[in-house]
C-alpha cells in the first residue's frame, strides 16, 4: 500500500508529507517505524515524552526487570556462605536499587533513539491527536501545535495502569505500577493489590528488600494461566519466604494517612501498611487521540478491534501492542509492528505472529512457559507423559546457588512430539527457549528425543532438558 502520487493522469492525488506516521515509540512503535523505512518509506513517530522507548523502557519491562536483577543478586550475596562471616551485612532500600534500573532506562532510550537517527525516521515530540484519517495534530509541551500527514496510520500508544475511580491516587502512599518508580521513602510493610503478573513481580522484589507484603488476590490462585503445578511452586515460594496472599478478595475502599495506607477488603478484613501498589490491570492508551474524528471507538478498556494484519476497521488506520489487548508483551507488541508494516507495504503480511508465544514472569525466581498446559491437555484428551528434571540435582545449579526450581516437559505419549515447557527457577525464562525451538520445528523435527540424541555443555542449566527428557521417555509404557 504505497502512497498516492500526484501525477498528470492524477492530478487530484493527495500529496502527503509521509508515508506513514507512527503514533508511539514502545516496541509496538518501534517494529513498524522501522520496518516501514527499510522498505523506502518515509516515515514519522509521535513520542509524547521526551525520550523514546515507550512504557516498555521507562515504567514496565526494562525498570522491573532491572530491580528484580539487583534484588535477586542481593539474596544471592546474603546466601552466600563466603561472604556471610567476612562481610558486614547488606541491607538497600528501594532507591538504592532504582540507581541500577535508571542507568540501564537511560542506555535503552539513547540506544533506541540512535535506530531512529539511523534510519533517518524523523521524531516529533507531543501529544498525538486525530484531526482526520490522514492528519494527526502534535501538541508541543512549549503550547505551539503542527499538522502532519500520511497515507497511513499506525497507532501504537501502549497501555497505563487501570486506576479505579474509588482510589485517591494523588495520595503519597498510593501508587500504580508507574508511579511506584518514584517512591522515595523506604516501606517496611507493603499491600500489593492484585496478584497478575505485575503484582507477583512486585511482591517477589519488595519481600526480597526486607519488607513484609501482603498480596491481595482477586482469584483463587496465583496465575490461573500458567501450569498449576508451576503456579503452585510460586505460591509455595511466596508463603515459604513469608509473603501473605490472600486469595478471593476484592477491595472496598482504600483509607489513607501521613503514616500509610488501610485497605478495607468486601469481606471485612482491613489490612495496614505503608503503602499500597494497586496492580489490578491496564487500560489502552487512545483516549486522547480524538478517534471520534476518524470514526473509530475503543472498548471499555481503551484497546481498538484490529484484523490478521493489525488494521482496524478505518483500512489506512493500524493498531498494534497493548492498545489492542491480548498477548500485551513487549516481546509480541516489537513483532506485530513488523508484521503490520509487511502488510501496509505488500497489501499483506505472509508473516503471523506464532501461536505458541512464550511467558515470562520475573518473578524471584523467574517462571516460563511455552505450548500446553497439563490441564489444556488433559482437557483435550490428549495422551502425554511428563518428564521432569530438579535444579537441586544439576551441577551448575549447584555451583551457583540456584537450587530452588525444576524443569517440566510435556510431550506426546505417542509421537513424542513436544508439547509443553513449563519452567520454575532461575534463569527460567532463558531456559524455555531451548524447548521453544524443537516445538517450532515440523514433523518429526518436534521430538523430545532430541534432548536425549544431543549432547549439552556441561555443567550447564540447559542439561535439564536430558535430565527431563529421560525422565519422560523412561515412564512411558513399552
């Protein structure tokens, strides 16, 4: 889909500044700007804020993932028989570790404003708003305004933090997973108000600082999504180190003071801390982008409808990331932006995203899967063996001090064929990868027997996928 040319059989053709303009810079962004310019467009982003990267690199993945590095390697250090005796103890507060989160949020963003640099993108810094299908209108921070157009759209906007309108967020001991980067006093006792992803993460960070949590779960367990066994690990792990969850809860309302927070729950029970995290779910960002103007509207959750190739129901208008809901991962969010870009230069994408898209909770220690579940399996009634593999037993496990956790492989009890990895421990979501690959293979390609027939590093976290798979093979009946 290229843009119209003014010509002297076409003289009425639009003459558009660009191809294509993107609205947002997170991963989403990112995939279809740059994709869009290495097939000869001419291509624009919007960033609202002063530095590229999106959610992604400034609130969510990168400043999460960098503090629950730091906190993991502080447990390690404590564990550690060498340093216990000969060393004063450590103990760092939540500002302490947002040091190393802000040094790796500054190296994303300069890096990734370098790929627009390269590929001479141009970047307009402002809030994006629809005038019609082929105007977007920048509002600059100085009050000055200016109107660019494209042929096509893409909106890639991302996601915040669902704020219910019953909680005071202005209060300075309330926070959303945002706005929890600019803590500034040090909690002893945190409540974390949902039990996703995010809030998990959260709880494994703050109770690895030393403080006491109370996770309020909405459900009636720790991430239904996941395989029970592995989610059950993580709630083993949680109550083994102390952490309180309680489970079927809903809030009625949240009392605060100078001191902390009291949250009330619906069913009578009031929980006290020094502050509270509300991580109950995300919101699209498109309630400032004036889509009436164009004639389309957003869910109750501000996400847009899109089809195979990420074009909504306007066909030079696209949505990818968050804004359309489901995965919600960067890792996916970078990979419809490519795909979405395929199908606006070509017409079509002959790329899809995978079905089987890997989790990964970083958790402490992390969680990952990939494929089935045991429940979706047996559900389907399709006949499988387990093969499992203890990190406790593996040598690198060992030498490490990374004992806690184990690796589970489900494949078909007839084929062979893999069809399921589920992993708890650390390093997990590296470790799903292996299995990733033989599952993406075809026909006989797709066989647990591969780990067996390969030889791995050794002492290597990887050897679990052997361990594992001769443990599987072995229960099998001749």
């Amino acid at each position: 889909m290229t843009k119209p040319k003014q010509t002297p059989e076409n003289p009425q053709a639009p003459n558009y500044q660009y191809d294509a303009i993107i609205i947002g810079t997170g991963p989403g962004g990112e995939g279809a700007a740059m994709n869009l310019s290495k097939s000869q467009k001419r291509v624009a982003v919007i960033e609202r804020q002063r530095a590229v990267g999106g959610g992604c690199v400034h609130w969510g993945t990168i400043p999460s993932k960098a503090l629950r590095h730091s906190v993991s390697r502080l447990i390690e250090y404590k564990a550690n028989p060498l340093y216990r005796f000969t060393e004063k103890p450590q103990r760092h507060t939540f500002q302490d570790i947002l040091n190393h989160a802000s040094a790796v949020i500054s190296k994303q963003s300069n890096l990734r404003s370098s790929f627009y640099d390269r590929n001479r993108i141009h970047l307009y810094q402002g809030d994006a708003s629809f005038v019609d299908a082929h105007t977007i209108k920048v509002q600059h921070e100085d009050g000055s305004q200016e109107l660019l157009t494209a042929h096509t759209i893409v909106i890639a906007t991302g996601s915040r933090p669902y704020r219910p309108p019953e909680v005071d967020f202005s209060h300075p001991r309330v926070y959303d997973s945002d706005t929890i980067l600019s803590l500034k006093h040090n909690p002893q006792r945190v409540i974390i108000y949902g039990a996703g992803v995010i809030g998990c993460e959260y709880a494994s960070i703050f109770k690895g600082l030393g403080a006491k949590v109370d996770l309020i779960n909405t459900r009636d367990r720790l991430l239904a999504f996941m395989d029970a066994e592995i989610s059950d690990a993580l709630s083993y792990h949680f109550w083994n180190s102390g952490i309180v969850i309680r489970h079927n809860e809903e809030f009625s309302k949240v009392e605060g003071s100078q001191e902390g927070v009291i949250l009330h729950l619906q069913s009578g029970k009031r929980v006290k801390a020094d502050c509270i995290l509300f991580a109950n779910g995300r919101t699209g960002n498109t309630n400032d982008l004036n889509l009436a103007a164009v004639g389309l509207k957003a869910d109750g959750r501000g996400q847009l409808k899109v089809n195979e190739n990420y074009q909504t129901e306007l066909d030079n208008v696209y949505a990818v990331g968050d804004v359309i809901g489901y995965p919600s991962l960067a890792s996916a969010a970078f990979d419809q932006g490519r795909i979405a870009a395929d199908a606006i230069v070509q017409g079509n994408s002959a790329d899809k995203l995978i079905i089987d898209i890997p989790a990964g909770i970083y958790t402490i220690p992390e969680m990952s899967s990939v494929g089935k579940t045991e429940q979706e399996l047996t559900a389907a009634k399709i006949p499988y063996e387990v093969g499992r593999a203890q990190f406790k037993h593996l040598a690198r496990a060992q030498i490490t001090g990374t004992e806690v956790g184990s690796l589970k492989l489900l494949f078909h009890a007839e084929t062979k064929e893999l069809l399921g990895v589920h992993c708890f421990g650390e390093r997990a979501s590296e470790i799903v990868h292996i299995g990733q690959a033989i599952m993406e293979q075809k026909g006989p390609g797709n066989n647990v027997e591969y780990f067996v027939n390969t030889t791995f590093n050794y002492p290597t976290m990887a050897e679990a996928y052997r361990v594992a798979a001769l443990n599987g093979l072995n229960r099998l009946c001749d």
